[in-house]
C-alpha cells in the first residue's frame, strides 16, 4: 500500500460525492482519462475494485468505501497538522476558508474587507455557492466556516446568529400595487414569483413560508443569481422575496419598489456556521471573534436607535 497517493484518496472522495468520472474530473480541474488512469492505478495497488458502473451512475464497492474510510482518516490528520502548524504561524500568517451563500455575497464581502483591515496578511479562499453546495463544503471539511441564511437542524453544526437579514417583497418600480399598502398573501401568491434555483436557501425559505400558511407559490421564472432575479424583477417578469440588504440602491433610484404585504417582512438572520468539534486556526477564530464584536456593535447601535 505504499504507492497509495493523496491525489488518488482525492479521487476517489470526489467520485464518491459526484457519483460521475466526468463530475469528478471537472472539480478536480483534471481530464477524465486522468481521472480513470488513477483509479487504475490504485485498483491495482490494492488488488480490489473500487468503483461500479450501475447505469449512468459510478458507486464506489465495498473496498472502494473502505479506502475512503482510511482516507477522511488521512484527510483529517493532515487537516491536525496543517491547523497545528497554523496555530504555530498565528493570526497574520494564517488562512481563513470560508463559504458564502450567494444571497450574502455582498454584505460577506464588505465584512472580509473590513475584517482584513484589522488583519491585512491574512490568507483569505472564499467559496460563493448556493446553500446546497455550501453545506456540501462543511460537510467535506473543505472550508473552515460558512455564511449562511438557516442553516438546517439536522447537521452536526454551531450556527451563530450575528446580522439581522429581513426578507422582503420586491416588483418593479411601475407594478400597480405599489401605492397599496397590507396586500393579502393570497393575492400575492397569484403572481408570478421570480425564484432562486433548487438548493438555494432563499428558495426554501420562501416555498417553506407560504405552505405553512396553506399557499402555493406560482413559479415563473427560475434564476440562479441574485443579479439576475433584481434584473428579472425590474423588467416587470414577476414579482420576487430577496433580502433588503441586497435591493437598496436600486430600491432608492426607483428602478425596484418594497411591497407592503401582510407577514413581511421576514424577520430572519444571517449566521456564521461551522462543524460541531471544529478546531479553529487563529485566522478563523479571529474573524469567528470579530463577527462576535460585530453582532454587539450592531445590537448597541439598534438599541441606541430607538431611545428618545
């Protein structure tokens, strides 16, 4: 087993998670032929099978799976070491990966930006990808944390809620309703919505949102950026749930206008999430601590907002 390499343990988690020689190859950034020549290479090092065609689909078999047990083994001790030498370096000589949802994208940016201010040579590898993909990304331990919407229940996740993120309705500038103010969620549903792609979390949270009041959302158009859906919105294709944040500049030159819907906004928050046991570098615990501070100042400056 001495021959037994990294890139070939990296394969063989890549088919396992794409179930695809040619979906392995294109993330790996390498040619299928490569790809098959290292499963090879490793079949015959081993002296077992490791994958199976069924249909369109490749299943690693039974060695197959028991190799790549050993190599999350491997995978998760070289991660020790890399995070230990880390800790070794500190802060300033130390990378941050991180994942961000693509509805976040802008705000996650201006808070990288200002978090590299405070720490300039901070190594930063930022992942945007839809909920689906970033969860995908925790789950493989390929980043260290993720910026996200609601993160779900039923992972092995610490989720730290610190920046409120209020859903809301938007239409185009000349949409008739407009002027009208508590318009009924079941008239809102007859319009046509402008939605995020499957695995988006945006996309669940709204479908999610008008089931549990017993509505169903006319789909129309299906985009998978945010860019795209304010743009679809602008030019009258439907109307659409986006978060403010996101739709001010062009809310204030009047191209978008806020709807007032009964329910909304959607009081949700933005959340900085990591795998449960997850031993933090310096570089990820300080950004973790400065999102911490970040949550404070803005609890005290909403706070000071509403006194007399």
């Amino acid at each position: 087993m001495r021959n037994v390499t990294l890139r070939q343990l990296e394969i063989l988690r890549m088919l396992a998670a794409t179930s695809s020689y040619t979906k392995a190859a294109a993330r790996l950034n390498l040619s299928q032929s490569a790809v098959y020549l290292q499963v090879r290479k490793l079949e015959q090092e081993i002296g077992l099978p490791v994958t199976e065609q069924v249909g369109k689909k490749v299943f690693l078999t039974d060695g197959g799976e028991e190799v790549l047990r050993y190599g999350h083994r491997i995978a998760e001790e070289l991660e020790g070491m890399a995070r230990s030498l880390e800790h070794m370096r500190g802060v300033e000589q130390g990378q941050l990966r991180i994942a961000v949802t693509s509805a976040v994208n802008a705000f996650a940016v201006e808070l990288l930006a200002r978090f590299l201010d405070r720490h300039p040579h901070v190594n930063i590898r930022l992942n945007i990808a839809n909920r689906k993909e970033v969860l995908a990304s925790l789950e493989r331990n390929d980043v260290d944390m993720a910026v996200m919407g609601e993160p779900p229940q039923s992972l092995d996740l610490v989720a730290l809620p610190f920046h409120r993120n209020d859903l809301i309705v938007i239409a185009a500038g000349n949409h008739p309703w407009v002027r009208h103010t508590n318009i009924a969620q079941s008239d809102l549903v007859r319009e046509s919505f402008v939605l995020r792609e499957q695995g988006s979390g945006t996309r669940e949270t709204v479908l999610r949102y008008f089931s549990e009041k017993g509505l169903s959302v006319r789909e129309g158009v299906v985009m998978n950026s945010n860019e795209a859906i304010k743009q679809a919105v602008k030019v009258g294709m439907g109307v659409a749930v986006v978060a403010r944040h996101s739709v001010l500049v062009k809310i204030e030159s009047g191209y978008l206008r806020e709807l007032s819907v009964e329910g909304f906004p959607l009081r949700r928050a933005w959340h900085l999430v990591h795998r449960k046991g997850k031993r933090m570098a310096p570089a990820p615990l300080a950004f973790k601590e400065f999102l911490i501070e970040h949550q404070y100042a803005r609890t005290a400056e909403e706070q000071a907002q509403v006194l007399p």
